[in-house]
C-alpha cells in the first residue's frame, strides 16, 4: 500500500489531525500514514516549503505527500497534485507548490472541488484521498483532474547578495532552538571564493568558523555549521540559541490593508 505523508500547520491541541487520518482510513484502511510535522506555524509559508522540500526528498519513489498548510488563504477553487522526481504532493493552490520545489514540476494537475460541499479541512482531505486511490487503481494523472493546470506562483525565500556579503532570513528554529537560515552551503561557498568571513547577527554577535559538529566548540559556545538538509544554523553547544538571542522565525505584523511577514536576518561579511 502507498506511503502517505502528513504535513499541517493544524497542530495537535485538538481533534482535527485525528480526524484527517480517520478520513484517509476510511477511504482506504491499507494507507500507510507517516507524519512529518504538525507544528509548522499558520501562514509562514517559507517555514513549510523548507520542512517539507527537505522530507519529501528523503522517502521512496511514488510516496505521496498531503500538505494541510494555509489551505483557506483564499477560496479554495481547486486542490493541486503534482508529480516531480518521482514523487506525488497534494496541496492548496496558495503558492507553497513552486516554493517547496523551486523549479517547475514535471506535471501538475488541478483537482476540481464540489462547488456545493463545504470546504473544509476534512473535506479537502477526501478529495486528496480519493485522487491517490484512483492512481493505485490504475487511472492516469490526466483521468482523475485537469492536467496543465494554472496554480498561484510564489517566489522562494532567496538570501541577499553582495560583493562582499550575503544575507539571508531566519526559517525554522528546531526542537533545540537552534537557528536555521535560508543560506545553503553551495550558496555560502559561492559567494565566499575563498575568502574569510564573519557571520554577524544581534547586532555584536559574530562567528567566523564553521563547525563540522555542535562538538567543536565549549559547552555553551555559539557555532555555525551546515546542517543535514545543508542550510546554514546557527546554535550553542547545549543550549537554546534562539532564545538567548531573542531570535525568531518570523512575526506577524498588520495594518489597515494586511497581515505581513517580517523576517529576522542573519548578515555574513567576507574579507
């Protein structure tokens, strides 16, 4: 039977993340259903296409991945299944799509929604789990939705460059607190060529090495490493970076016109 990932930024306080999977198991008992992460934060759009981009990658070929996040941005005219590098995601048509892949999918495919039902998470679900049921069953991509379909394009979260320094924002703080930036190692190594650097934030906070492992430094020293998903993080042997350094992903902010985003930035200066 298929893999099913599940990624929401429902959380898990209520029924709801319960109710989703009896959704699935009643559509089919043999789903095999593994969570990623329930926690992600409401509308932090970036937060969700870094943690699922960096799952997705890492499970079987022909895995489908259900992503339950900002589902109700807008009014859910369609849901979207897209197929790339031999993987299935089925999520809302809110611009998380390009941004977890950043590059067009191979083929994506608009799922029709009951213009009478009530759109809501649970049902959203079904209709998700209804499409994966019929490709198990032999119909084609083109059979179940309508293919070359027209979906929202968002831009991924990209560093600032200069001739002498890169910026980026904070995306993610983990279980540990430690702090992950939107600068990738190919991207560092790029715009470094070679030269030294410091990595500046808080104002006076500056690292100049980076570490293999939390290991390489004291107990209670801050350090830069690369991480397993090869993102830069910043973090304190055994101790919690973000909230020493009053650091966070993102903060919500709003005026009369709209809810914004406002990211935390980490500079890097080269020499």
């Amino acid at each position: 039977m298929p893999i099913i990932t599940l990624t929401s930024d429902i959380g898990q306080q209520d029924y709801l993340v319960g109710a989703v999977k009896g959704q699935l198991l009643q559509v089919n008992p043999s789903f095999n259903l593994v969570d990623i992460s329930h926690d992600l934060a409401p509308f932090n759009i970036s937060q969700a296409a870094y943690v699922c981009r960096n799952a997705i990658k890492n499970f079987p070929a022909f895995t489908f991945h259900l992503i339950l996040v900002n589902l109700f941005e807008l009014k859910p005219e369609q849901l979207l299944l897209a197929f790339h590098n031999n993987q299935y995601i089925l999520c809302a048509d809110n611009g998380l799509l390009p941004m977890i892949l950043e590059e067009t999918p191979e083929m994506v495919i608009s799922l029709p929604l009951d213009k009478t039902a009530i759109k809501n998470t649970l049902y959203c679900t079904r209709v998700m789990a209804k499409a994966v049921e019929k490709l198990q069953a032999g119909d084609s991509l083109s059979q179940i939705g309508s293919p070359d379909a027209v979906y929202m394009d968002r831009t991924p979260l990209r560093p600032l460059l200069g001739d002498n320094w890169m910026e980026g924002q904070i995306l993610f703080i983990d279980h540990f607190e430690n702090i992950i930036v939107n600068i990738t190692h190919d991207q560092f190594e790029e715009q470094r060529r070679g030269r030294s650097f410091k990595i500046i934030f808080k104002r006076d906070e500056v690292i100049n090495v980076i570490s293999e492992t939390y290991a390489n430094v004291k107990e209670g020293e801050k350090l830069a490493l690369f991480n397993s998903a090869g993102y830069l993080e910043i973090a304190i042997n055994k101790g919690n970076a973000a909230g020493l350094f009053g650091l966070q992903g993102f903060t919500e902010k709003s005026d009369s016109q709209q809810t914004r985003l406002f990211y935390q930035t980490v500079r890097i200066q080269f020499m």
